[in-house]
C-alpha cells in the first residue's frame, strides 16, 4: 500500500486562507438571501433550491474538494 504526502508551503497559507474567507462570506451572503426569502415568500421552496444548490456546490468544492479528486484522482 502506497501513501502520498503533501505538505503546504507557508506561503500558500496567505492564499488559501483568503479563499477559505471569500468561500465562507459568499454562503454568509447566500444564508442572509435565504432567509429574507424564506421570510417574506408564502411558498418559497421554489425560489430557495437554487440557493441550496449553489451553497452544496460551494462547500463541495472549496472544503470537500471534490473537483480536484475527480480531476486527478487524488485528493492533493
């Protein structure tokens, strides 16, 4: 059995900690849009599952990154 390591250079830390804020402000902004919605929509299922979507594929692949294993295969 095989094993890959990775390791992240410091000055990469800079440049993933600012996307993991831009990730995590654009669902903030996303959370807010849906609560107004759910708020002020007698039947906002419709208008919400967009946002559902977009918040999924965000966290997916920022946090999961699932494109990156499906590109390569690897989670690297």
């Amino acid at each position: 059995m095989s094993s890959v390591v990775t390791t992240t250079k410091p000055q990469d830390y800079g440049s993933k900690t600012k996307t993991v804020w831009i990730v995590a402000s654009a669902l903030a902004v996303l959370t807010v849009v849906e609560y107004s919605i759910a708020l002020n929509v007698a039947n906002p299922l419709l208008f919400l599952v967009p946002f559902v979507v977009a918040k999924g594929l965000l966290i997916m692949d920022s946090f999961m990154h699932v494109r990156k294993v499906l590109s390569r295969g690897t989670h690297s």
